[in-house]
C-alpha cells in the first residue's frame, strides 16, 4: 500500500494505490458527481487512466492527488491534490502545478472538500515553495468556484470547452 501523506480532522490523505481502482469506479459512477466534469460517462477503463495518471504525477514530479479516506478507515470520500497537469490549450494550464478535487456526494456541504484542498495545498506549498497552481472549474460549478476563492485563486482567463466554459485560475507563486 502506498504511504499515508497527511491527516486533518476527518481526513486521511494517501498516495494513489492499485486498490484505488474500485473505488475510483464507485466515485465517479454518480452522474451528479460528473456534472461538472468532462467525464461522461465513465467506466472501469478510463479511472483506471484516472488512477495511472494520478500516480504517474506522484512518479514524475514528486507530487500529486491524494486518495481521501474518512480518518482512520478506509472509506475513500474523494480525491483531491496538487497534481502535474498538461490541458492541451496552453492558457497557463500546461506543464504546470494544478490543483483539483472530486468527492462524493453524500459528504458535499460538509466543508470535507475545502479540508482536504488546503491540506493538500499547505503540503505543496511547503514542499515547492513558491511555485504558482492554477486550477479550471466549470462555469456552472460554484461550490467548487466557492471553495478556490477560499484558497486564495484568482480568475485569470476563460476556455470554452464544448458546451461550457471554464473558469481559469491561478494563486501565483514568488517565484519560477
């Protein structure tokens, strides 16, 4: 099993691991959880693409999403992290530090995904510091918009993608 990076109070954050498969299935399997996601629909194929590319920024860069656990179990409420990204539409959104998170509906309204966002965010940040994270949150998704606001992120630019919009964001960092 990969190491235990991080606890809050309800929250146990861990490097993705092979046994994440099942549970990324049953995450993303709630079309409300997708809404505001480009993922639709999904399936056992493309979280197993989730779950390698998510490791894969933990082998290449030393950093990424973490697999959230309810604290001192191992019920995975969501993912969420500071994960290396490349979107493919420049902006400032490729080969750079971004941050994302996706839980389960049962948790939302209960602060859980702001916990995790600014734990995961005070590890990076004392990790690289001054390193600039962006973010891109669906023009639809104010919780989401809500919860990067809290975390200090700025919008800097707009992407339409298919039928939406998505709002770019940035928090800049001190330094390159």
């Amino acid at each position: 099993m990969n190491p235990l990076v991080l606890s809050t109070e309800r929250l146990d954050l861990w490097q993705p691991a092979a046994r994440d498969h099942a549970a990324l299935i049953e995450l993303l399997g709630d079309e409300e959880v997708r809404r505001h996601l480009a993922v639709q629909p999904t399936d056992p194929t493309a979280e197993f693409n989730r779950l390698c590319r998510n490791a894969g920024s933990w082998a290449l860069f030393g950093y990424g999403t973490f697999v959230c656990r309810s604290r001192g179990t191992d019920t995975v409420l969501g993912i969420c992290g500071v994960f290396h990204s490349w979107r493919g539409f420049a902006n400032g959104l490729d080969d750079t530090p971004e941050i994302g998170w996706i839980f389960a509906r049962h948790i939302w309204r209960q602060g859980i995904a702001s916990e995790a966002a600014h734990a995961a965010l005070a590890w990076f940040d004392a990790a690289y510091p001054g390193r600039r994270v962006s973010c891109m949150i669906n023009e639809t998704n104010l919780a989401s918009l809500a919860i990067a606001a809290k975390l200090g992120f700025k919008r800097y630019a707009e992407h339409p993608e298919d039928d939406v919009t998505l709002i770019l964001l940035e928090r800049p960092g001190t330094s390159g």
